[in-house]
C-alpha cells in the first residue's frame, strides 16, 4: 500500500511540474526556495540564471553571494517579485507560496525530492525548466549509476540492522526524530547494504523513544547533523557518552554509535552518491 501512495504522489507531482514548465521557454531568472533545488540547479550548470536563494542555501559557495529571499519556510512575496523572475522553483508543502506568487504573473515549479524517486525527477525537471535537458539527463543517470554500484558492492554481505537519527533533545536521548523507510534516506540506507529497524514504521521520519531503541536493539546507531551545529567534537564527546549508559544495545557494544556532521548528507540533491558510500562504509567497514 504504502508504494502504492508513493507512486500515485509521484505521479500526482510529476503532473504539476510539468504543467509549470511544459511550451515554456528556458527560465532566465530562476528564484530556488530550498537549498536541493538550488544545488541541483548549479549542478546541471544553471548556476547563472539562479537570481535569489534562501538563508539556508549554502552549496555550493556561489550561491551565498545570490540575494536572499528569506527562509525556508518564510520566503518574503516582496523580495521575490523584487527580482524579477520567471521561474520560483520549491518543493511540495509550499503551495501556499505559488498560490501568492501566481497574481504577479510569476510560474512556480513544484517538486517532491522527498524519497529517490523524486530526487531524480526532480533533477530532469529542473534541466529541461532552466534549459540544460541533457545534462539533467546525464546527472540523473550519473547518480543512478552510483548508488547502483553501492548496491552490487555491498551485495554478498551480512547486512546490519541500523538506526539512523536525525534529531533529538539536546543533551539527552528523549525526543528521538529518526529516518523511517519511506523517506529518501531510509532508500540510501537500504541502497548501503543495511536493515533498517525502524522498517515497520509508515512515517518517514517518526518520533520514537528511548525505549523503543532498546526493543528494537540496532547493530549500528548514526546520528546525523547539519554543518551550522556548534562544536562538532564536543557534540560527539556527549553523543557517545549518552548512548554509552545503554551496553546492552549492540551498538554501543561493538562501539558502533557514529556522528556524522555534514549537511550534504541531509540534502535530498545531487550528492546523494557521497552519502550512500559513507553509510556503506559504516555498515560494513570501521566507523
């Protein structure tokens, strides 16, 4: 049922993109709303014609120095239209901004790169809107082939259940936000050759506790989060003292907790090949 659902949304968003860009000319002036998005633009060489980004598009370098339209979630109407462009691209749940964007004559383009499936569908779409089809083309199928080769790497061995988080109370292990299977992570992990624990799960990034860690008892515990976290060291130090009070959970026994701080592995974009490798080479290799 659920990839049933995931098919059907697919689908769903599919329409809307190409319903925003089909008998368009290339987008000259291409405003992005999420830090993917605006990766993948600069990635498929659309760099100069990205005209605004938000706070939190901070990759590659270029797009910093390109005017800000505020956050992620409160893009400013007026700084947008204040650029003049004819393209806003943004991902699902921000269908409110499109609606407030429409009255000025501005298109938007809608995209779900929330699982891999709409990660790739993302990248061609944003070719054929900023008018690099071929290498939205190449990208795609540059990435497919990546994570493929992860696959057949890590093929013949044991695979570890595995408990990826990517969030929490700080200072403490209450307030567990974890990756479920239907999210774009929980694909990776399963393209690195691991079990997910949480695989029952319908929610693709659930809230679990303490407890229900200790049921489900994972082989390997990564802990991931973003670049602009404070002290990377200090967080780690504290990390492996938390789950270090737990030795009965297999994780801590084969000293298997692991905290990866780099915000590339959180982006649902072109360098979701970098973040299948490093969760096979901590499955399968020395944390």
């Amino acid at each position: 049922m659920r990839a049933v659902r995931r098919l059907a949304r697919g689908a769903l968003v599919a329409l809307l993109a190409v319903g925003a860009a089909a008998g368009e000319a290339p987008a000259e002036r291409i405003v992005s709303t999420a830090p993917s998005l605006t990766e993948t633009l600069f990635a498929l060489g659309a760099g100069q014609r990205v005209v605004g980004v938000t706070t939190f598009c901070l990759y590659p370098e270029e797009a910093r120095s390109r005017p800000k339209v505020g956050g992620f979630a409160d893009a400013s109407i007026e700084q947008i239209v204040a650029l003049r462009p004819d393209l806003v691209v943004m991902v699902e749940g921000r269908r409110v901004l499109a609606g407030q964007l429409a009255p000025f004559g501005i298109r938007s383009l809608v995209l779900d790169p929330s699982h891999l499936s709409g990660i790739f569908h993302a990248i061609r779409a944003l070719g054929d809107a900023s008018g690099r089809s071929g290498q939205g083309e190449r990208l795609a199928r540059e990435i497919e082939g990546e994570l493929a080769a992860v696959a057949r790497e890590v093929a013949d061995q044991p695979r570890p259940g595995a408990l990826l988080l990517v969030g929490r109370s700080p200072g403490s292990l209450s307030g567990l936000y974890a990756v479920g299977p239907g999210s774009f992570l929980g694909e990776l992990l399963e393209r690195a050759g691991g079990d997910n624990v949480l695989a029952d799960f319908p929610a693709d990034y659930p809230k679990i506790s303490l407890e229900q860690v200790l049921a489900r008892d994972p082989d390997v515990i990564v802990e991931l989060i973003g670049m602009e976290r404070g002290d990377r060291a200090a967080f780690e130090r504290e990390t492996r003292q938390l789950w270090s009070r737990y030795p009965s959970l297999a994780a801590v026994r084969r000293e298997a907790v692991v905290v990866l701080s780099d915000d590339r592995l959180l982006q649902p974009g072109p360098r979701i090949g970098d973040t299948v490798r490093r969760l096979a080479a901590i499955l399968h290799g020395a944390p």
